[in-house]
C-alpha cells in the first residue's frame, strides 16, 4: 500500500486541523492504520490509531479529547481532526499502516511497515 498524507500548515494555537492520509495500491481497510508526528531532534511518537483488529481508535495522552481519528473506506482515506491545537503539536505528521500489528505494538513506530512521506505544519503562540 502507498500512502500520501496532506493538510500541513501554519495555524495559530487555539486552532483546528485535518490531515489526510489517502491510501492506494490496496484498502486501507485490510490495515491498522496510525499517526506518527516528529518534531525537530526528537524521536517519532505515536499520535493515533485506528486498530483494525477491534475496529476502534486509540491515542496518546497528549491528544486525547482533541484529536480524532477516522476512516473513510470509500474514499480509502484515513483523516486525524486536530482541534485545540497547541504549539507543541508543530511537528511533521506521518500516516502509517501495517496489516499484522498487534495491540501491544499499536504505539511502535518500528512495527508499522507502510509509511506516507510526512506533512508538517507549525501552531504560532
């Protein structure tokens, strides 16, 4: 599967987002899809994910209650809404997929074996 992701920018902190992560090559339903985000000099970390296996969304502390996750089959699209946006959400978000993840690996980057190319965007104070 190949994933494109899209919807960086700048937004001021307060603010709302969407970014999109569109999927082809195969249904991004056959797979556990997530978000990753990386800010300068330091490491990949899990944002969300939607846990194919269960059929529900899972996410970080740091998001929880602002972020939301959701798939679109019909359009093979994966989207994470990002409201409350706060400056250090600026990071470059990454879409992944993998179609054997297990729960216990849902937040390891290392386990996840499709990658989109990255979409950074910057919340100004």
């Amino acid at each position: 599967v190949q994933l494109q992701a899209c919807g960086g920018g700048l937004v001021q902190a307060g603010g709302s987002l969407r970014l999109s992560c569109a999927a082809s090559g195969r249904a991004s339903s056959s797979y556990t899809m997530g978000w990753f985000r990386q800010a300068p000099g330091m490491e990949r970390e899990f944002v969300a994910a939607f846990f194919r296996s269960y059929g529900r969304a899972y996410y970080a502390d740091s998001v929880k209650d602002r972020f939301t996750i959701s798939r679109d089959n019909a359009k093979n699209t994966v989207y994470l809404q990002m409201n409350n946006l706060k400056p250090e959400d600026s990071a470059v978000y990454y879409c992944a997929a993998d179609n054997s993840i297990i729960l216990s690996s849902l937040q390891n980057p290392r386990q996840y074996d499709y990658w989109g190319q990255g979409t950074e965007f910057t919340v100004s104070s």
